[in-house]
C-alpha cells in the first residue's frame, strides 16, 4: 500500500473509530464507504453494509431505494408501502489491499454477485448475505413498481494498485457486465474498477462540499436584504439547470434537496408533476419559464464573475418536484426550456429557515415537521456541542454538515437516529424504530421534539448509540446483537434503574441523565452495561435475534418485564 493510501486509510480509521479492526477490515470499510458515497452522500454506518467475516467473493453489500440506504425488511416494507414507485441501486465492493487488479479475481467477485441473484445459490452465505439476499427477493417481489425501469446494479472493485486497460482484466470485467446482463434484472450494469488515485480522489470527494459552476447571465440582483450577501432573480436553460443537480453519473444528488420538506411525490395521473412532464414533452415547452415556479437555491457560498456563478455548499429549497421530473424526462429536455431561478447567498441560519417555510407554503406541510427541522434542531445541535470534546456529539441538521470538518464522524448523529434512540431509550418503544417508524415520525412534536422537552434525554440515548455502535465497530459485541441495538438501548435503561422515569419537561430528568453519563462516559461501566443489556436481550429472545422475534411489541414488554427482575451476568461477545 502506498504511502498516501495508508495516510489516508489511517486518517478514515480515526474518524470513523475503527482503529481496534486490522488493516485487512479497515480497507474494507474504507473501501466500501468511498464508492457506496457516490451513489449516497448522507452519512451512513459503514457496520451496516459490510458484510464481515467469512463472506464469499463480496466485501459489501448496499440497496438504495428512492435515494435511502435501506438495510433491513422492516425499513423496505414501510417504505414500499407508501411508495408509488420504487427506484432501486445494488451496489457491490470488492476490497483487496494488494497492488494490483487479478483477472482471477475479477471472476470471482463478478460470480459472487451473479450467484447473490440466484434463487438457489451455489456459494455458502453468511448471515449478512443471507439478509441481504431475504431483502433483493422482496424487492424484487414488488417488481410492478418498477416504473422507472428495472434496478441498477453497481460494482466497485478497490486495490491500492493501477489499473492500466489491459486486455485481459477488460475482457473479464466486460464478461461480468454481460452475465449480469443475462439475468434480464437490470436496467443497467456497471462495473468499476478503483486503484490507488481513484480511491484517494473519491475519499477526499467525500470530505468537500458539492461545487458547482454555471452561466446565469439572465439574471437580475435583488436589492440589498438584511442577512443575504446577495442575491439574484432571473432564468437558466434547463439543460444547465440538470448540470447543477446531477452527479457525473447523471444521477440526481439526493442530498442537495434535504432541507426541502416535501419530497418527489411522483408522477401520478392528475399530479402537478404530471402535468410538467406532458409541459416538457410537449410541442409548447417555451412556455415552461411562464408556467412553473420555479427553482430556490440557497448557497453558504457564491461567486459571481461575469455571466459566470459558482456556488459550493447549497441547497434546493424549493423545486424538488420541478427538479425530478426535468431528471425523469432529461431525453425531451433542450434549451427551449428555461427555469425560473433564485439564487440566495448566506449563511444566516434565521434566513435560510424563513425561506424554506414561506418558498413551501403553498402545499400543505405539518407544523411538526418545520418544527423537527429548525426551533428544536438547532437547541439539539447546541446543546450537543456544548458537553467537553471527548464527550461531544454532532447533531447534522443539514445534509453533509461535517462532511469538511475535522471531527470524529462516528460523533455525527442524523436525526432519524436521534428519534430512534430517544423513543427506545426513554418511550420504550425500540419495536418502532424500523418497522414502524413512520409512528414514530408522526410524533415529531407531541411526545418527541415536543416544546418543553429538556435536551438532556436526546443527547443522553443519541450517546448510548454511540457507544453502542463503537461496541459493534470494533467487535466488543458480537455482530448477531445487533438487529437489537434499539431494545438494548431500552434494556440499558432499565437496568441502570428500575424507577419510575422522571417526566421529560422535569428537573429530575436533567439529574436522571447525568447520572447515566457518568456511566456512558467511562468505557469499562459502559461495556459492562451493554453486556448486561445484551445478556437481557439474549435471554428474552430465548437466543433467537431475528427481526421478526424482537421487532414486536410483546418482545418490548416481555423484556421489560424480565428486567424489572434480573441480576444479569455479564455477556461477552462470542460468550
């Protein structure tokens, strides 16, 4: 390895707290990272995609649908259950430390995955592939929602050497791409081979804000607002606009859309979005500029030069509908079409927020989610940052937020993950957290994120998390408990006290969590916690950690019944 992938490798094993792992497993989870961040910016648990030991040919293993990384039944289910259409990306890693690409090897990982598809398999699984291969057959068993074409399969395969067009590797990794093609699954296949100075240019990719430069010379300045640096009124040919939100594969970037509320609802008949597709695809395009909204990006960051604009770490605040079908319809998309644009430069948080409450008024949108999204984030994100370092944590109210920042990025914590962990940890409901979380969800603003709520509890199950995923990381816990992680939370709680749970608007809830801090800060009482937790959820589980034994209900309240009344030995891992 040299010497610039090492210092890079070692610099990824810091922030992401993998430093116990060998080199071989540090690879491959800085591996798998780099090349699933390309087709998904948001952050995301290496733990989740790799597949661990003993799996056969494939390292990693991602399934992104309608731009989420989904790792579980539960998670599919729900989300396909709302969905109108289902959107779907396999993505498959292959990481090998040696300084060269293998035609061998090549055949090996393209079989694995060939095989990962067959409903009867030839190579031997372990649990990981067996989940992953359970969630692919349920994908595929809602196949009549394919409506933008079958599922893409992406293949990534990532030494430290060069890869130098030979013959030999081409022709392999060509006949790969054509077996998968024969399976008649696919809409697309690729497969991508990844040496040394592609790996250490995708790994800095993920530590940069999106860039992008365009020409707006249609364009007029707003005068002069308090809180802007400025801003611009005017139009953009539609094919510059696509340049703006579509990656180099000519995907559209997920993440740039995170701070509008309302996400692509489709193209349903009778849907306004219906209606700007048959806009766009017809004879009468030019009157699209007259027609549509249009565009509201905000930037941190703008430079004008002549006809010429570059802006770095922005957001589309409104125009997520407009955006997807322009990308869903790109083949009828020409420079007759002109896009209504406002572009804001600032940095003013205030501002920012009372654009995207008034530019997105004109549908409907729950009080609770602008709330979720702005007055109790940004105490959440304060009131995190202000324990002392080794205590810290990063609450990412903004998509990619830290992705620049030198900080543990293990620290960051979404806020799905927030929610997560405070409704198991503190409502008891960890049965929720995947296969009903939408239930969770709807409670942003009532009994989570709710006025009144002291913070000490969101930051004080956001940290057991941490600490707990950092266990998995680093194979302090066996890797089995970790369907659980939401009920061991729970269990945590319980053993750490059997008393009543102060009111979450209470002194006593403040003093509470302090004192479950002290314990959660120091690694040995935290370890010996977790053991104990999951020796509770062992038992209750009577062994059986499948999703569809202790995602339930009933699982919850025979755990907490069961501990109300234990004195667990410690459980180790492998013990």
């Amino acid at each position: 390895m040299d010497r610039i992938t090492k210092s890079l490798l070692d610099e990824f094993s810091r922030d992401y707290g993998l430093n116990r792992l060998g080199e071989d497993d540090r690879f491959e989870h800085f591996a798998s990272y780099v090349t699933i961040h390309r087709q998904y910016s948001e952050t995301f648990d290496t733990s989740e995609v790799v597949l661990g030991d003993k799996a056969m040919g494939i390292d990693a293993i991602a399934i992104i649908i309608n731009g989420n990384l989904i790792t579980d039944l539960d998670s599919f289910n729900e989300l396909a259950d709302e969905a109108s259409y289902l959107d779907v990306t396999f993505i498959f890693v292959q990481a090998d430390r040696g300084s060269g690409f293998d035609t061998a090897k090549i055949g090996n990982f393209g079989f694995a995955v060939l095989d990962f598809f067959k409903d009867t398999p030839t190579l031997p699984r372990n649990k990981e592939i067996k989940d992953a291969a359970k969630l692919m057959a349920a994908i595929y068993d809602k196949s009549s929602k394919f409506k933008r074409g079958n599922p893409a399969c992406r293949l990534y395969y990532v030494t430290t050497g060069t890869w130098t067009d030979d013959q030999a590797l081409e022709a392999r990794r060509a006949n790969v791409v054509s077996d998968l093609m024969t399976l008649r699954v696919f809409r697309d296949v690729s497969f991508t081979p990844v040496g040394a100075d592609t790996l250490q240019t995708l790994y800095n990719e993920t530590k940069n804000s999106i860039h992008r430069e365009f020409l707006f010379p249609n364009r007029t300045p707003i005068p002069e607002v308090e809180g802007v640096k400025e801003a611009y009124l005017g139009f953009v040919a539609a094919p510059t606009f696509l340049k703006i939100i579509e990656d180099e594969d000519g995907e559209i970037i997920k993440s740039i859309f995170y701070d509008n509320v309302r996400d692509w609802q489709g193209e349903s008949p009778g849907h306004v979005n219906a209606e700007i597709s048959q806009t766009v695809r017809s004879d009468h395009k030019d009157r699209f500029v007259l027609m549509n909204n249009g565009i509201t990006i905000i930037a941190r960051n703008l430079q004008v030069t002549g006809h010429k604009c570059s802006i770095e770490d922005f957001q589309i605040v409104n125009g997520c509908q407009t955006s997807h079908v322009l990308v869903e319809n790109e083949e009828a998309v020409n420079d007759a079409i002109m896009i209504p644009l406002r572009l804001i430069s600032t940095q003013d948080e205030g501002v920012i927020e009372s654009i995207i409450r008034a530019t997105n008024r004109q549908t409907e949108v729950k009080k609770e989610q602008f709330f979720a999204v702005t007055e109790f984030s940004k105490q959440l994100e304060r009131f995190f940052f202000a324990f002392p370092e080794e205590h810290q944590l990063f609450y990412e109210r903004r998509s990619r937020q830290y992705d620049s920042q030198q900080v543990e990025k293990t620290r960051v914590i979404v806020p799905q993950n927030v929610i997560r962990a405070f409704a198991s940890m503190f409502l008891a409901e960890p049965h929720r957290t995947a296969r009903s979380y939408n239930l969770l969800d709807a409670q942003v603003g009532t009994t989570i994120f709710a006025e009144g709520h002291k913070l000490d509890p969101y930051y004080t199950s956001a940290f057991a998390l941490y600490k707990l995923e950092y266990m998995f990381r680093n194979q302090r816990l066996d890797r089995g408990y970790r369907n659980a992680r939401f009920q061991m939370l729970l269990a945590a709680r319980l053993l750490y006290s059997r008393d009543q749970l102060p009111r979450m608007n209470s002194r006593d809830i403040e003093k509470y969590c302090a004192n479950l801090n002290t314990i959660l800060w120091d690694t040995n009482s935290a370890d010996r916690l977790f053991f104990r937790a999951a020796n509770a959820v062992h038992k209750a589980a009577q062994g059986n950690l499948e999703r569809d034994n202790i995602h339930t209900q009933p699982f919850t309240e025979k755990l907490t019944e069961q501990i109300l009344g234990i004195a667990a030995p410690i459980r180790r891992r492998g013990r």
